[in-house]
C-alpha cells in the first residue's frame, strides 16, 4: 500500500536534520514545503545542480547573434543607407543593441523557462494549502514506496527531530 | 550555499530585536492591513496633486509644441534631457543593491532591495517619460522601434546613440520589472494566505500557485542569481549607453572617453542617496526601526562617500585633461563652466556632490538620521545640477558667439519636472500601501532564527 506522511516542523535546523535522515534511510521525498530557501537544503535532499543557467547561456547566444545578424542586414542588406559616409556593415557601432537583446533574452527567457519547469502560472493551484508554510513552518512530505517505510518507524524518527505535527495522507490526494 | 554557514558571535546580527519569521510577517504586512494612516494620505495627495499639475503640462505642451519650452537654437536639449539622465540614474542604486550586491553576499541588502527595486522601476518609468515628450510628436514614438513597416520598410538608424538609448532603456525597464516580480512571488503567496475576498484572489493569481516547495524553491534561486549576474553588466552598460548620447558628438565638454565610468558612478552616487531619502521615511513612518538598522544606513553612507569619491575625481580629471590637451575650445567649455554665466550652478553642483559625502567620515554623523536624510537632499539636488552643468553649458556658448545664448526653464518644463516627482511618489505610496516594502522570503533567511549555531537565536 502507498501513503504519504505529512510533517511540520518549525525550526530550519529539525527540517535539516529530518530530511537528511529520511535520505538516509532511503525514504522517497516528495518535496519539502519552507517558507524562505533554506540553505543546506538542496544537498539533504539530494538535488542536482540546475541546468537552467546553460538555458539562460543558450538564449542570450541566440538573442545576441539574432539581433546583430537583423542590424547587418537591415543596414547593409535590406536598405542600404550612406549614413555620414560610414561603412553599410557599421560592426562596432551593432555592438550595444546586440549586448542589449542578449540581456532582454537571457534574462525574460530564462524567467519563462522557470515557470514552465517549475508548472508555476496564474491558475495553479498550490500543492500545499497550509498558511503556515509561507509563514514560518516547514513541511515534509515523504512517500512510502516499498515495505521499507514502516509509518510507526518513520513517525518514531520524525518527532525525535522535533516535529510538532504528523499527519498520514491516503495516496489519491495531494500532489 | 554551503551548509556549514559559522556566523561570528563578533558580528552584528542583521536585523534587530531578536524576531522571529512570524514576526517578521506580521509586521511586513501590518501596514497592509488596516486602513491607510493620516500621514499616507496626505503624502499621497500631495504626490496626486503633482501629478496631476504634471498631467496638465504634458498635455499643455502636447496642444501647443516644444515652443512652450525655454529651449532655443543654441540650447536644444535643457530641462528634458537633464530630467531624463537624473532619473535613469536614481534607478541604478536600486538594481546595485539587488543585483550586486546580491553577487557580493553583502546580505544586509535584504533590508532595502525590495524598495530599492521598486524606485528603479518607477525612477525609470520618469525617465522614459521625457525622451518620449521631447520627440514632439509623442503620438509617433512607435518609430523607434524597428518593426515592418509601409514605409519601405525604413529600418531604424542602428549606429546612432540615440537608438541604442531605446534599447538600453527598454530592455533595463523590463528586467527591472521581471527581477522585482520575481522577488515578490514568494511574498505575494504568504500575502495570499493572509488575505481574504478579492485581495485573496488577486494575490492568488499574481502568486503562480507558490506553496513553498523546495523542489521549485531550488529553480527559483539559480534563476535569481542568474538575473542578478544579467542585471550587473546591463546597469553598467545602460548608464554607459546614456553617457554616448553625449560622448560620440562633437560637443567640447561632452566629446571624452572619461563619460562612460563617470556617468555610471554619478548614477549610483544619486540613485543611493535618493535610497536613503525613501528608506529613512519609510522607516520611520511604516515602523521598520528593527529591519532598518544603524548597519544599514551607514553602509550606504560609506556607499556614497565611495562613488562620491570617484565622481569627484572625473571632475578634477575633466578639467585636468580639458588643460593638458591644448585644445583651446576644450579649455574654454570647462573655464567658462566653472566662471562662466552658469557658474551659479556648477558651484551649487561641487558643494553638493564633493563637498557634502565628506560629511559621511564621521560616525556621528552617519548615526543622525535627520542629518543623514538632509544630505541625501542636498546630494540629489547637486546631481540634478550635475547633469544640467553638463548638457546646458556645453551647449549654451556655440562655435559661433553670434550663437551664444542663455537658457532659463520656463513654468511649463518646471512644472513637468514636478510632474514626474508625482508620478514617482505616486507609485511609491501605493507601492508601500499595496505591495510588502521588505523581502519577506529574504529576510526570514537571514533571522539566524532556527538554526543551532544561529548569530540572533539563543
């Protein structure tokens, strides 16, 4: 049988120490609910560094070589124009615009790209509808895959780190 | 991000009063849930009525042309262009404080960015607004920008300085916009589950759906620092980009290599005194004495002596350079700016920009919030001038004498520099009304509440 155990905690080092245990031990974590990032917390649950910096890379590349491909182009291609005696194919004086698109890509791509990885929109609904998690608590959520979670175990563990609340969900709810 | 975070029982805890993330909410939000209080309202009527008399000019100078402004033959570009660069620059001391500051780890920023965001994006919302009433023809601004058109299509001039301004200005504007927004997100979802009826449920939409998960906790602080390494290089260059306005003519006095780190420098020396004008306000009207610390105030005065420093120092090395290369109407410019019909205002622009950050050395004064507050006047009032020394008399004493004029601003131009006061006060208080003027998220994070070898818990 699946279930998951719900567990609140309202200091950042229990939440620490509790998610560190519950690798260890080998539970699943479904996901740990905080209301600000605590730091240590990626390496306790064993998260993998983000690969969205090289998305970030990627689009300020291709806005850069966009933009500076569309200025040749539109000065020296498309309407050639003698502006003041200087070269149609002006490189350098491309240089800003291209800089700034690179910027405006880079950074409003990645911001799309982090709501579409993280399914963050305007209509989503919370996975989560506990005030106090973006006050001052913390929520653990782990799941019992195989024989290994004993819920009476895994309760035993979680108060001992100080959690003040335990809660068990049947599998069809929540997240 | 390391785990092992030792805090120095030596160092000063960042935010007063031994408070807890609770309280932290509680007292963020506290402003944002009663009725507004006598003192908002009469702010925010003053800065109303501003815009308003703003609102009227604008539309004044729309019925009637340029005309209605002291601008001559000689003196094209005068309140205008001076409005414009001091707003662009008190914008950048918000996105040094978000951005750089951030890559810094100086986490005493957490304080002061959310506001400090919120001024750049309304500062350069100010400074759109006069490049965009100079062109005339406001009506036909699209032109700037380079869309197919009928016309040809007639592309846009790529190697004017000018049209590197729009997209300086643009793309800063927008990843000020989306840097702020992304910040909030978090605060908005904790405002969300306080809130109830329809502030629940436009909270609710602005908040993506957060709860908190660390999953996307995890995404949310890689793009965060990925924007704050974006913004850096784009504040440096959107200052640099407004400085060539001036720099790629063949105006003596605006034609130097020099411009770009002066400029730059300039705008944060402004932009952090215009942060303590606000700070100093907002801290004692909205009760924020705990998060708001003597730590944080007298960092940004040292900030300030700092870029005063270097500001000071392109003064001297202007004039330094306008001797030493013999060219004689280079030498002219800079002795007629200094004892020449605008002397008035370049010695109001010395005393205020060079004379007063000295004032910062001493602790004393450094810890006196009024006297503080009264610098952070007189340096936002010599940096207006610095930017009117360097656009009106360079321009006022043309090649030709038989050109030579004076420029005094008329009513209209005055009062649309008002105007633009009101548009950005305006903002600010329904800023400091609707929205959370503390990061929230950032704060708790920085409480040492929680944690074993915490620096304020015991």
């Amino acid at each position: 049988m699946n279930r998951r155990i719900h567990a609140v905690f309202n200091r950042e080092d229990q939440i620490l120490a509790a998610t560190r245990d519950c690798r260890e031990r080998g539970y699943e974590i479904i996901d740990v609910f905080t209301p600000y990032p605590v730091h240590g917390l990626d390496q306790a649950m064993g998260l993998k560094p983000s690969l969205l910096p090289l998305a970030c890379f990627g689009l300020g590349i291709f806005g850069a070589a966009a933009m500076l491909y569309f200025q040749i182009w539109a000065s020296a291609v498309d309407w050639p124009a003698n502006i003041g005696g200087k070269p149609l194919n002006s490189l350098p004086a491309f240089i800003p615009v291209t800089f700034e698109t690179a910027i405006l890509m880079a950074g409003l791509g990645i911001i799309f790209v982090l709501f579409t990885r993280t399914g963050l929109h305007p209509f989503r609904k919370p996975a989560i509808t506990d005030p106090r998690i973006t006050d001052d608590h913390f929520l653990l959520a782990i799941r019992q895959t195989d024989a290994e979670l004993h819920p009476r175990l895994a309760e035993e563990m979680l108060r001992e780190h100080g959690a003040i609340e335990i809660t068990e969900v049947p599998t069809e709810e929540g997240p | 991000m390391s785990t092992h975070e030792v805090y120095s029982t030596l160092r000063e805890p960042l935010v007063d009063g031994n408070l807890t993330p609770a309280d932290v909410t509680r007292d963020v939000c506290a402003p944002m849930d009663g009725k507004p209080s006598g003192l908002w309202w009469v702010g925010f009527l003053i800065a109303v009525s501003l815009l308003g008399l703003g609102v009227a000019s604008v539309a004044y100078l729309m019925a009637k042309g340029i005309g209605v402004w002291g601008l001559n033959r000689t003196v094209g570009w005068g309140f205008d262009i001076t409005n414009f660069v001091f707003w662009v620059g008190i914008g950048h001391a918000g996105t040094l404080i978000s951005a750089v500051l951030f890559l810094f780890r100086q986490r005493w920023r957490t304080a002061v960015n959310r506001s400090a965001e919120a001024m750049t994006i309304f500062a350069v919302m100010c400074a759109g607004l006069f490049p965009l009433i100079h062109m005339g023809r406001p009506w036909l601004a699209y032109f700037v920008f380079p869309y197919p058109n009928t016309r040809g299509p007639l592309w846009i001039n790529f190697r004017s300085a000018l049209c590197w301004d729009v997209f300086a200005i643009s793309t800063y504007f927008l990843i000020s916009l989306g840097f702020w927004y992304i910040g909030l997100v978090p605060d908005l979802a904790t405002l969300r589950d306080r809130a109830q009826g329809l502030k629940q449920k436009l909270f609710r939409f602005f908040s993506l759906g957060w709860d908190g998960g660390f999953r996307t906790w995890h995404r949310y602080e890689t793009v965060y620092l990925l924007l704050a390494g974006l913004a850096t290089p784009l504040v440096f260059s959107v200052h640099t980009i407004v400085s060539m306005d001036f720099a790629t003519s063949v105006i003596p006095g605006w034609h130097t290599t020099i411009f770009p780190p002066y400029f730059v420098s300039g705008a944060i020396f402004s932009g952090l005194a215009m942060v303590l004008t606000l700070m100093l306000i907002a801290r004692k009207t909205m009760h924020l004495e705990n998060y708001i610390t003597e730590r944080h105030v007298g960092a940004m005065c040292k900030l300030i002596i700092a870029t005063g420093g270097i500001v000071a120092a392109a003064y001297a090395t202007e004039f330094f350079i306008a001797w030493y290369s013999g060219n004689e109407y280079e030498r002219f410019v800079f002795i007629n700016r200094a004892f020449g019909p605008y002397a008035w205002a370049y010695w109001t622009m010395v005393t205020c920009n060079v004379l007063t950050p000295q004032l910062f050395w001493f602790s004393k004064i450094r810890r006196n919030f009024l006297i503080v507050w009264v610098l952070s006047i007189l340096i936002n009032v010599g940096m207006w001038f610095e930017r009117f020394v360097i656009i009106v008399t360079s321009l006022h004493r043309d090649f030709l004498p038989s050109s030579w004029s004076y420029y005094v601003p008329t009513k209209i131009e005055i009062a649309t520099f008002a105007g633009s006061f009101g548009l950005f006060f305006t903002l600010f208080f329904l800023f400091c009304r609707f929205l959370p003027v503390l990061a929230m998220a950032e704060v708790k994070g920085v409480l040492g509440y929680g944690r074993s070898r915490g620096g304020g818990d015991s």
